[in-house]
C-alpha cells in the first residue's frame, strides 16, 4: 500500500471498468436492497404520512397536537440517531429486538425491518406536511362543490381533493424519494449490507477506494436519473389530466430544468380567486 | 311575505319548495342574516337582489347548508334542512344525511368550481355515477344529453382549463342538472364572466325556468330579474326589505331602501 501512495496518480481503470460494468453478484445484490428499502420505506410513508396529514387537519385539537408532536419530533432528530435507536437502543432496554422474518421463501432480515420502518417514519413526517400543503393548494371552491353536489367530506377527499393535490404533492415527493435513495448509505451504519457497504467492504479488501466508490457513485446515479425519468412521466401524466400537454422534457428535467408549467398558475386559471 | 301573484305549477305537498323561517346567522361577529323569512314556491323563480354584504349569498349557502344557521329552520320540499331534533333540541345532522340532502338541490357558483381533473362530460356525470350509484353508461349518457342541452356536446372531451368562461359556467349547470335535483341554487352566476358571455348562460337559465324549475338566484343582472323572475327579493344588511313580482319592485318600490339601492343600480 505504501508505494501506491508514493507513486502518485494510480488510478486503476482496469478495477474500475470491472466494478463498473461488470459488477459482483454481493454487489448487484447490495444495489437491490438499497432500491427495494427506498421504495417501501416511501410508499410506506406516504400512507402514514397522509394519515398524518388528516390528523394535522383534524377539527378536534386532541388530533392536531398528537400529529404536530410527531412531526416535530421525527423531523428534528437526525436519522442516523433514529436508527440506532430503533435498531440497537430498543433492544439493548429489551423493549423490542428485531429479528428475521420468513414468508415464503423470501427472509426479510431484522435488520432490514429495521431499516424499513425507520426510514418510513422518519420520511413520513417529511411527507405529512408535504401532502398537508398539498391538500391545502386545492382551491376552497373545489371541497364546496364537491359538498353541493352531495359528496361527504371523506368521498370530496378521494375524488375532488386529492387528485388536484397530486399535482403539489408529486414534485417534492419526487425530490424526498431521490434523497431517500442516497440516504440509504447511512443504513451501513447498523449493518444493512446495502449499496454503501458492498463498495466499502470491496474498499477494504482491495484499496481502490476511488475507483470502487466512483463507481457506487454512478450507480446511484443511475437510480437518481431513471426516478426523474418516472417522475417527469407522472408529472406529465397530472398535467394531460387538467388538460394541459407540454411536461417538461427529460433534458428540461435534468440539467436546469425550469418547469413548463407551474401547477398554481394553471389551476388559477381553471379557478380563478374570489375577489 | 305573501305569496306570489303569479300563478305557479302546484306539485306534491303543499307546493312550497323553500321555506325559510327566521333564518338567522352570524359570520366574524357580523350578523350577516338577521330573521330572514320567505316562501318559494314549486316552480318559481326567485331573484335575490341587494347591495354587496347583504346576506343573498349567505341565504342562498344556508339553503343546501353549506352554511350552518344559528337560529330559525330552512327546509326544502317538507325536510329540514342540516339539522334534526333531538330531545327538543337542534342538532346538526350527520355528514352522510346533509350529503344526501344536497344531492337533490343543484347548486351553481360564481366561480363556477368545476373539477379542472375532469374532462367536461365527466364533470357531468361523475356525481350521478359516483354519488348516486347510477350505471356510468346511463350517466354518460344523460350527461351527453345535458351538454347538448346547453350548447356544449362538441366541448365533452374538452377539460374546465381549455373552456371558456361561459362554457364553463354552462358545463356547472349540466352537473349540477345532471343530480335531478327539485331546487336550483344560482349565486351570481353570471358575475365572473366577461360581458360577452353573459348572455349565454343566462339562455340556459332562462330555458330552465321556462320548464318550471325552481330556482332561487342571486343575481346583479336587473335585466333577467325583470323578465325571468316570478318574484324579486331585495335584502339588505341580513334582512329582506321588500318582496314582490319584478314589476312592482321596479316600477313602484315601496321601501325607502330599494329605491335608494334601485336608483343606484338601474
């Protein structure tokens, strides 16, 4: 290791080719663990966080100061201690050690379980106050039609408000879902032998450090771009629904994308404010 | 308040579609309806008219409770509306009744409030398949039917953003018709609306009066008042002040108030 150090530049393209294009199965495996963490960890929240949301709505304050505590709570502890809390501390006071869990043929490891849950609770009051915000961009007028044409408030819910909402809640869900990929790394911290790990465990090994993490690096980028790719689709797809056509491009998207069309400005033109 | 000289079409119960009985309220420490009482008739068509702040838009929200009353009682065709009795006193209703009361009282706002997620057929037909059960090939059926009715079946495909105001405003009157409703509720339809574009939602109104719908308005338009309504409704600060056929509102009004308003607006 020595002379490697003292012999200047040594970058090893040959490794880094290999690692790049031709990955370790351990290492494919790691870039699995860390897409399916990501993707139930968020779907997950969204449905807690939307719960959240109805609860920081709630007309009874009870409700409100239940779900503001949770928020404030989650939201102003880092994740890293969240983890270890939740993964070592609560078995540590034997309150409650994860352990695996068989379902079939597929082993959900307690570590993941771990990992999973605390990255939905700890995403899910990010998303509360996201879908709250959302829910609150719908014009007034759309729940008062909706009540005149003898909906409850909980269908108004379903097919007037959150539909519209989706238009607010989806751009900044898409920015939270690319930051939960990236911050599945820190799951190595408790052991979760996910994207990070593998690389630093192949690091360790070989001391092609650069080459080995440059190559995890583009591989996150690889999830970070195909999830814009996704996230432009569905962002179009909102706006065909409103009767808009023109999404931004995948370029527009990607490098300084502004975007064509701001969802306030077009539902102020469908519903134009009173007064 | 006496009824109206003109003759309107009887039908079930008593014929009276609309009784309000001292209906009172209070907004923001501001008592925006202060004892209002009137009649409507099936049939009739009742224009409220009054300086801004009145109360017509209040009444008009109090008529499918999406405002709530604090003292007196408003029912629609026999039922009270919004609340129930309970051991001698007023309680409000449950949400899934209130909900099914309005389903039978057609409401059209200012802003007309279609859902822009909708094309303007579903806006027609989602609350009919949705709300009420009907079979969605019936209702979209019915809300081609409806469309064509206002003059929009070539725009059924079209979404609220893509319409213009008047045909929105239009779209609003066919979902609200497409519920069946007994009662039609209009505040300030036509407010919102440039100039030109008054005139055709006005037809579909007129058109719909002509066919003995019920209907109460709120309205700025002296013009239909005088040739649609069958009854004119001045209010002012949470009050009726006067009440007659257009005529005699117009022509001889006899409180203070309305010819101070009517010299104003006329």
């Amino acid at each position: 290791m020595h002379d490697v150090l003292a012999s200047g530049l040594q970058f090893d393209s040959d490794f880094f080719w290999q690692s790049l294009l031709h990955p370790t199965r351990p290492f494919l495996r790691g870039l699995w663990r860390t897409v399916y963490i990501s993707v139930i960890a968020q779907a997950a929240a969204v449905v807690l966080g939307l719960g959240i949301a109805q609860m920081r709505r709630s007309r009874l304050g009870v409700w409100r100061g239940i779900a503001g505590f949770y928020i404030w709570i989650i939201r102003g502890t880092p994740l890293l201690v969240q983890l270890i809390i939740v993964y070592n501390g609560l078995a540590a006071v034997g309150v409650y050690s994860f352990s695996d869990v068989s379902i079939g043929r597929l082993t959900f490891p307690g570590v993941i379980q771990a990992a999973v849950i605390t990255l939905a609770v700890n995403e899910s009051a990010y998303m509360a106050e996201i879908i709250r915000a959302g829910i609150e961009s719908v014009h007034k007028g759309q729940t008062e039609a909706a009540l005149a044409g003898g909906m409850t408030n909980r269908q108004a819910m379903r097919w007037i408000i959150l539909p519209q909402a989706l238009r607010f809640i989806v751009p900044p869900l898409g920015n939270n879902f690319n930051s939960m990929m990236k911050t599945t790394s820190i799951l190595s911290v408790i052991g979760v032998d996910e994207l990070f790990l593998n690389a630093q465990a192949v690091s360790s090994t070989t001391f092609r450090t650069f080459e080995v993490f440059i190559a995890a690096a583009l591989y996150y980028l690889l999830l970070t771009t195909v999830w814009s790719v996704v996230q432009t689709w569905i962002e179009g797809r909102l706006n065909a629904d409103v009767g808009l056509v023109r999404p931004p491009s995948l370029l527009q998207r990607l490098f300084g994308g502004g975007r064509a069309t701001p969802p306030t400005d077009t539902l102020a033109v469908a519903a134009p404010e009173a007064r | 308040m006496t009824a109206s000289s003109v003759p309107v079409p009887q039908t079930a119960g008593d014929g009276v579609m609309v009784r309000a009985d001292a209906v009172s309220r209070k907004l923001g420490g501001l008592q925006v309806l202060d004892g209002v009482s009137i009649e409507v008739r099936t049939g009739e068509v009742v224009c409220f008219i009054g300086p801004s702040g009145a109360g017509k838009t209040t009444f008009l929200r109090t008529v499918n409770h999406l405002e709530g009353l604090d003292s007196g009682t408003l029912t629609v065709n026999g039922r009270v509306i919004g609340y129930r009795q309970e051991r001698g006193r007023q309680v409000e209703e449950s949400q899934k009744e209130i909900a099914k009361q309005r389903q039978e009282i057609g409401f059209v706002f200012q802003h007309f409030n279609l859902y822009p997620h909708m094309t303007a057929a579903e806006n027609v037909w989602h609350g009919p398949a949705r709300v009420k059960g009907v079979p969605r090939d019936e209702a979209k059926q019915r809300a081609m039917e409806l469309l064509t009715r206002v003059g929009l079946a070539d725009k059924a495909d079209a979404h609220p953003i893509n319409l213009s105001g008047g045909q929105q405003q239009r779209v609003a009157i066919a979902r609200a018709l497409a519920m069946r409703p007994v009662l039609m509720l209009f505040d300030e339809p036509t407010s919102a609306l440039d100039p030109e574009m008054v005139g055709e939602v006005l037809a579909v109104m007129r058109e719909l009066a002509e066919e003995n719908m019920t209907m109460l308005v709120v309205t700025h338009e002296m013009g239909f008042a005088r040739e649609v309504a069958d009854r004119v409704v001045i209010m002012d600060a949470g009050r009726i002040v006067e009440v007659g056929p257009p005529d005699q509102v117009f022509n001889a009004p006899q409180s203070e108030r309305t010819r101070d308003f009517l010299s104003k607006v006329l």
